[in-house]
C-alpha cells in the first residue's frame, strides 16, 4: 500500500442523477429522486478513489463501513457532488468524510471506511466463506 495521502486531502466525484438512481423497489418507483441507497453507492465510490491511488497491483480495497445521514432529496436529472475527505489513515484502513451537494444544498453527510488487503487475503476469507 502506498501512503500517498494526509488527513484533509480531498477527492470528488459527480453524478446525474439517473433513472435508474431514483427510489424502486419491486413494487416500482417510490418517487422520482436519489435513492438512499444509490447515494449511498456513490458516497462510496468517492472515497474508493482514494483506495484505486493507494492499493498496489495486489491489493484491493474493501468496504468496513459506511455512515450517511440522507437529510434532503436530488430529483433526477440533478447534478450531484461528492467530496471525500481524508479523516484519518489507521494502518491499511483509510476513513473519509463525505459531504454531498446539489449545487449549495446539502443533501448528505457522512463517513466511510475502506481497508486495503492483500488480494489473496481478500480471496482466502472469501472462500471460507463459501464452505
């Protein structure tokens, strides 16, 4: 792993809000805005694009938690900004702090882990997992 990154680095991402991004469940569309758990994808794909500089070629990240607090909604079709920000870097885990936007609003806050192992690590406790 490399350490490439302090606390109060910075890495952002953008997302339109799409179709297929909106509140469904099997009963169909709740409504037509960014459903939490989208959100919550992409929440996670900001602070990942820390983990794609950092990991070596055999390595890989892996999520070790995620908290958001939804606390306002994005229409579809709405342009969506993410900011992860280094909170601090434990051994191999890196934890960010996430706010998200739609233009000034707030529209989520929140904090995500990820962890860089060895890949065959990762594989090992995965096919553990399978028995």
């Amino acid at each position: 792993m490399q350490t490439l990154f302090q606390p109060g680095d910075v890495k952002t991402f953008r997302r339109v809000v799409r179709k297929e991004d909106c509140a469904a469940f099997d009963s169909g569309l709740v409504h037509p805005v960014y459903a939490t758990f989208a959100l919550a994808r992409d929440a996670e794909w900001c602070c990942r694009l820390f983990v794609l500089d950092m990991k070596e070629a055999d390595e890989e990240g892996i999520g070790t938690m995620l908290s958001l607090q939804h606390v306002s909604p994005a229409l579809e079709g709405s342009t969506v900004d993410f900011t992860a920000t280094v909170k601090a870097l434990n051994g191999h885990e890196i934890i960010c702090a996430l706010e998200i936007k739609v233009g000034d609003r707030v529209i989520a806050t929140g904090e995500n882990g990820q962890k860089i192992l060895k890949k065959e690590k990762l594989e090992a406790v995965f096919s553990k997992l399978q028995h």
